[in-house]
C-alpha cells in the first residue's frame, strides 16, 4: 500500500500540478491587491469548518479537485494582506 501513496504523490510532482497552484496563488494575489472582494470574510469559524465536515477520503483525489476545491472553499475566505484597505499587516 505504501509503494501505491508514494507512486501517486510522485506522478504529480511536476510543472504541470506546481501550475494549478501558481495560478491559484496569482489569482488570488491579483483580487487582493486590485481590491476586488472584501478583506476578510464575515463568515464565523464554524461556519468555515462546515465546509470541511466530512470523513477524511479512504483514497487519494485528483490535484485537480483538490486545487479547485482550495479555490473554492478557502480562498474566498482568507484575509487578504495585500488588500489596499487592509490594516495591520503585522498578523502574529
């Protein structure tokens, strides 16, 4: 079973899977610094951990998924330090 995990995680150590999370990561970084969107999210705690409410999968998923799904359900509720209206930059 060990040889199995480890097979799947090195067939996406690649450029191709490192791109789904770059463009994540510009997309996010750009509504940010453009302003677009709020600082922060009005969403309780709780109400963010109901997202995530679930059985751990018994087997991997695609990157795919997986990155969508931090596009989906994290990012829009992240505070945004590069926002121009965010304030206290020093998040301990």
């Amino acid at each position: 079973m060990t040889d199995s995990i480890f097979a799947s995680i090195e067939a996406d150590a690649g450029p191709r899977s490192a791109s789904l999370f770059a463009d994540i990561a510009t997309r996010y970084l750009a509504r940010s610094a453009h302003g677009d969107g709020p600082v922060s999210t009005e969403l309780s705690p709780a109400e963010i951990a109901r997202r995530f409410d679930e059985p751990m999968p018994r087997s991997g998923r695609p990157l795919a998924e997986i990155a969508a799904r931090i596009d989906r359900d994290v990012l829009g509720d992240m505070n945004r330090l590069a926002h121009p209206m965010a304030m206290g930059h020093q998040v301990s």
